[in-house]
C-alpha cells in the first residue's frame, strides 16, 4: 500500500512539472526609464494587462494618509481627451473589464481583454499617467466617497477597527502604521493640489512598471509599450528615507471597545522578510510555521483549538514574507460561546510555544510543500495573478524571478530552522496584542485603550 506522505510527495513532483516555464517572461526598459515585462500565455486569446507604481500608503508622510488611495479614485475620473467615466465604458465596451487596487507599497491599475484590443488598453493607461484633469468638483465628490469606504470598512466595522489600532500601537517608526486609507482627519483637511502634486510625483514611467500576460509575443508589446508610454517624459521621484523600525523590548497591547456581537483576539510578531533576515531561509521557514499552524483542517490550530478543545469558534495564522519593508508573523481568533479573549490568547501562546520547543514533523512539512506547490499551480491558471506576482515582486523591488525558486527554498526548509525562526522571532518581547472586547450592539461610538505605548493609540 502507497503511504499517504508518498501520495503527496508524487502529487507534489506531478504538480512542479506542470507549472508554466519561467523561460516565457521576457523584460524591457524604454528609454525613459518605464519597465515592461511579458510573460507569454497562448492558452486562449486573452490578455492581461497592468500597470504598476511604486507608490503606496508606506510612502506618505503624516498629514496626507490615504492620499494614494484617493488618488486612485481619481484616475477614473478623466482626462483631456476622455471624460470621467469614459475609460471604464470604453473598456467595457470593448468586452473587458478594468479596476485598480492601492496598498501599502504599490498602487496597480489593471485591464482583462480580448487580444486584439491590448493597444487599446495601453493608449488609455499612457493618457491618464500624465494628463489627468484632477477637476475639484470631481474631487469634492470622490473624496466623500472614500471616507464612507473608511467608514464602512473600519469605522463602523468592529474587526478593521481593531486591525487599524493594532498596527497603530504595533508600529513605532514603520509607516505600516497608518492605515491604506488614511486616517479620517487627514481625508477631511485632503486639498486638490496635494493630490495634484503626488500624481505629478510619482505617476511617471520611470516609477512604473507594465506587465502583459497573454496570447501575445513580446516584441509586439515592447512595439506598443514604445509608441504609447515611450514619448512620456520622466519625472524625478523623492527620495525615500529609510524607514527603520526600532527594535521592540516588551510587549504591547491595545484594547478596542466596540458594538460587536463576540470578542475577537488579534496577535503580531515582529518578522523579517526576504530581502531583510539575517539568514536567506529565514522567511521560508516562517512561511512553513505560520502553514503548519494554519493550512487547512489537519493544521494544528483547526486540529487543536476548532476541533480539538473546541476553545476557538476560528482561529488562524498568516504571514507574508513579500513587502517592501518588514511585517508581521500574525495570529487571530474568536473564542466560542463559554470561552474568553484571554483564554483564547493563552491557547494561541501555547501553540507558538510549542513550535519554539518542539520540532514539527517530516510529515507536517511535506504536506506544507505540497500545498504551496498545488497553490502555485492552481494560480498559474489565473492569468491576472501570473502577471500580479511579476507586478508585485517588481513594485517592492524584488526581483520577479524569485518566483522560480520559491519552491525550492521551501522545500529546503528543515524542521530545525522552523523551530529557529519561532525561537528567534515569536517571542513575548516582539509581541504586540490587541483584544475586541464587544459592547451591545446598540452603542455606536467604538473606542481604542493602549495599554504600552503606540502612536495612534489615545
């Protein structure tokens, strides 16, 4: 009988050699200082097309948060040549669809179109990188628009009320402090030439980066890339300050009061990323604890806490080793009707503990591997996320073929260096802790109480 750790490990060997080649990513730089990178996809005669800037809310200083966020509202709202709205209707017209997205490191706007239309596509994006109207009455409206997106997603809601406070505390110099949609005083006191002189700062080719994935060839798109975007004239971004978070020596915690109808549990360990460990298999290691965690029904934290004592009604772990600066290795949960915030706490304690004293097994670290490569394969069909993981990789300026050899770095993964990463870095000392304790759901006003520190937190 064929041993279920042998299935995975075929499934696994089947599922690497389906993945697309990597030999199909061709990469260009036009004069002006604009990327472009085509990854080649002849499955079906479509195309995806996005446009990258390296700009996000990490990048903004106090006073404008939100301001890339609001301003990526404002590229639908016209240009000289096409009227608000017109770029959505044109795309749609054309059998597409268009939407954009802002985060904390990078700011993407991104078109899904038949073939024949891609120059369409790029016509378009070239116009409105440069020659946006910015009209204050648009604007006066836009800007209403997005704080009620922050109130409806934070303000009034008792889990992104909590996440904001925690990365409010958790952050002392990190500008991962401030929330993508900036904070509601900064969006009241927003003026048009603030806006105006961030889209003149940085939407430019040379802090842009176009990715196609598609039915199409390269030089095509290299052809169109320079007959559209070639003739825009670069721009001279700011330069960055390097933002070091200092080191964290104690605890710290922050507890939000809202109308909720259960308490909630939200902890963060201060972790590197690639790019920024001490060690190059740090991050993979980490990525292969918080999966071990939490990877399904047969992961520790479903296996103990959901199905086991039954102490949590969720609980979860999750950690990103791509970003432009360091993160968090996080953990989160709800407690079952009976249990509390606090005893869920010890629970999630209890199992980082046993990572930092145990090794995991041979059999919990195939099965994480399996997952990724399976993950990876199921993505790879998704041309949209083949060309935002080139996208992504580039914008934080990593290199995208990183994508080639994260397989195998997690496949180097052994269990000492899982039980390193959790001695080194989930510790007490490197913890922050935020708690949702509910109100009755008729109060409406929700209110934070740090209890160590934190810049937002009173």
């Amino acid at each position: 009988m064929v041993s279920t750790v042998s299935l995975r490990t075929l499934f696994a060997t089947f599922l690497l050699a389906t993945l697309p080649a990597m030999a199909q990513v061709s990469e260009y730089k036009l004069s002006n200082g604009m990327k472009v990178i085509v990854k080649e996809d002849h499955r079906a005669p479509v195309v995806v097309s996005q446009v990258w800037y390296r700009v996000g809310s990490s990048y903004e200083p106090d006073g404008i948060t939100g301001i890339s966020h609001a301003l990526e509202h404002m590229m639908f709202k016209g240009t000289e040549e096409y009227g608000p709205g017109e770029f959505s209707r044109i795309v749609s017209a054309l059998g597409g669809s268009e939407n954009a997205f802002t985060s904390r490191d990078y700011t993407a706007y991104f078109e899904t179109l038949a073939v024949e239309h891609l120059e369409r596509a790029l016509e378009l994006e070239a116009d409105r990188m440069r020659n946006l109207l910015l009209d204050p009455a648009e604007f006066a409206k836009e800007i209403e628009v997005v704080k009620e997106e922050r109130r409806l997603r934070t303000e009034d809601k008792p889990s992104g009320k909590l996440y904001e406070q925690f990365n409010a505390v958790a952050w002392r110099a990190s500008p991962y402090s401030n929330p993508v949609i900036g904070w509601m005083n900064d969006l009241d006191n927003m003026t048009m030439q603030d806006l105006a002189d961030w889209y003149r700062l940085w939407y430019a080719p040379n802090n842009a980066t176009l990715v196609v994935a598609g039915d199409v060839q390269p030089e095509e798109v290299l052809a169109l890339a320079e007959r559209h975007f070639g003739p825009i004239k670069p721009s001279e971004p700011a330069p960055m300050k390097p933002a070091a978070e200092p080191k964290q020596v104690g605890e710290t915690r922050v507890e939000v009061r809202a109308p909720a109808r259960q308490p909630y549990v939200l902890m963060g360990y201060k972790t590197p990323i690639v790019g920024s460990s001490e060690e190059p298999w740090e991050p993979y290691a980490l990525y292969v604890l918080s999966s071990v965690l939490d990877g399904g029904d047969s992961a520790r934290l479903s296996r103990q806490l959901v199905r086991g004592t039954g102490i949590a009604a969720s609980a979860g772990a999750d950690y990103d080793n791509y970003s432009r600066l360091p993160g968090m290795f996080l953990l989160d949960g709800t407690p079952t009707e009976g249990h509390t915030a606090g005893e869920l706490e010890q629970a999630l304690r209890r199992e980082v503990a046993m990572l930092r004293e145990q090794l995991i097994d041979e059999q919990e670290l195939k099965r994480v591997v399996t997952q990724a490569v399976a993950s990876k394969v199921y993505q790879a069909d998704s041309l949209f996320y083949q060309a935002m993981e080139i996208g992504m990789l580039d914008a934080i300026s990593l290199d995208w073929r990183l994508t080639e050899s994260e397989i195998d770095a997690l496949k180097a993964v052994t269990p000492e260096q899982v039980r390193a990463v959790a001695q080194r870095y989930l510790v007490d000392d490197n913890l922050t802790v935020a708690t949702l304790n509910p109100l009755p759901m008729d109060q409406k006003q929700a209110r934070a109480v740090p209890v160590e520190g934190g810049r937002h937190g009173s």
